[in-house]
C-alpha cells in the first residue's frame, strides 16, 4: 500500500479544522513552514498524526493511508448480527409479540432464525429460493400445529 504524504497533509488539516499548512504548522507549535517542507520532502509527520488521531479520535489508518472504514470479516459481521438477533427476539418476548414455549430459551430462537438466514446468504440464487420456499412452509405448518 503507497503512502501519499500529501494526502495525508489533507487529512490532517480537515481533522483539525484548518486550511492551510502554515496553520498546520503553528497548531503545533513548529515554524510557519515546518508543514510545507515535510510535504515537500515526503516526510510522514508521525508526531502530529499520532497526536490529532488521539486528541480528535480520528483513526491513524485513515490519516496514514485513508482507509475510511475498517472492513469486518464474515465472522465478525455473523456475531454482530447473532447479537442483534437476540436482543430483538428478546424484546419481541416482553411486549409479547412472541412467546416461547416452556423449555425453549431465547438464543434457540434466535439461532435456528440465524442459522436460517446464514443459509441464504451462503447458497447460490437456485438453492436460495429453495430454502426460502422451505423455511416458509415450516413456519405454516408450526401455525398450523398452534391451531
């Protein structure tokens, strides 16, 4: 990955709410010119980025290489989404949207919804619209059942 000191300069300045780079330079205490000559001999101010990414929380990645947004893995985003998926299944059992029945805890549902949706979304087109069919006809035949 190619670092753009210049590009860094830019970000720099927009995390610290600055225009120029003799602003730049005074904000942290260095000669009016300090920011131009880095920029122009390619020199990374590690001091600086360090300090605005701790002082205004920006994160050093994006003022080193511009990396907007830290990518999750599927594992990541799948845990995430489990957690989400509890809590909601948890939520719909107090206002009683939803009522399990004796023995079946709440991560249960929410594992069988999970494992459901993981399926689709790990299968081609073909057995997505297969499993969909499936999964619905599950859930009429446990209406069913409940009548």
């Amino acid at each position: 990955m190619k670092v753009n000191v210049t590009d860094i300069f830019e970000r720099l300045l927009e995390a610290c709410n600055l225009r120029t780079l003799k602003e730049l330079s005074l904000e942290f205490g260095y000669k009016t010119n300090w920011a131009s000559n880095c920029r122009l001999k390619e020199i990374i101010p590690w001091d600086v980025c360090l300090k605005v990414a701790i002082d205004k929380k920006v994160r050093i990645d994006y003022l080193i290489f511009g990396i907007e947004e830290v990518e999750k893995t599927v594992e990541e985003k799948s845990v995430e989404f489990e957690k989400g998926l509890i809590n909601g299944v948890f939520n719909a059992t107090v206002y009683e949207l939803i009522t399990p029945q004796k023995g079946v805890e709440i991560t249960q549902i929410a594992d069988i919804i999970h494992s459901q949706i993981k399926d689709l979304y790990m299968t081609d087109d073909l057995q997505k619209k297969f499993m969909h069919e499936k999964l619905v006809k599950e859930i009429e035949s446990h209406k069913e059942k409940k009548v």
